[in-house]
C-alpha cells in the first residue's frame, strides 16, 4: 500500500475484528441481526470514548498546568539572578 497511514489504520481493523472474533465467535458479517443489540453496543462504545476523551483532557489539562508552573519557576529563578 502506498500510504503507511492507511495501512496502519486497516491492520488495526483487522486486530480489532481478530479480537472480536475471539471474543463472540462469530464475525461481524454473520452475526445476527438485532436491532436493540448493536445500538446497545455502539452507545456502550461511544460511551467508552466519551470517557478517554475525558481522560485525556485532564492529563492535557495537568501536563499544560505543570509546563506553565515550571515556566514561570524558571524565569522568576532568572529575574532573581538578574537582580543580584
């Protein structure tokens, strides 16, 4: 393949229906139709991403705060050096 992005992309795919197929036995293709249960599913999975999302925002938000803190630490270390 010509982009390595998208090969990337389709080899997790392929993972993730390995790992589903372990899981249920059965491939997405031939699983039973059921209406209430994929819509069950995909509001646990959105769910789910809802939830990294968060996570993600706070370890953003900390690392961002920390950098600021540091920041600031280092140039008031310089002002006072600058100062004597």
């Amino acid at each position: 393949m010509r982009d390595k992005i998208i090969q990337q992309v389709v080899d997790k795919f392929q993972q993730r229906s390995d790992v589903g197929y372990k899981k249920y036995g059965v491939t997405l293709h031939d699983d039973e139709p059921n209406m209430h249960k994929w819509i069950n599913h995909l509001q646990e999975e959105l769910m789910d991403a809802v939830n990294y999302l968060e996570k993600l925002k706070m370890s953003m938000t900390e690392a961002l705060q920390d950098k600021i803190y540091q920041d600031y630490k280092e140039e008031e270390a310089k002002q006072q050096s600058n100062d004597t």
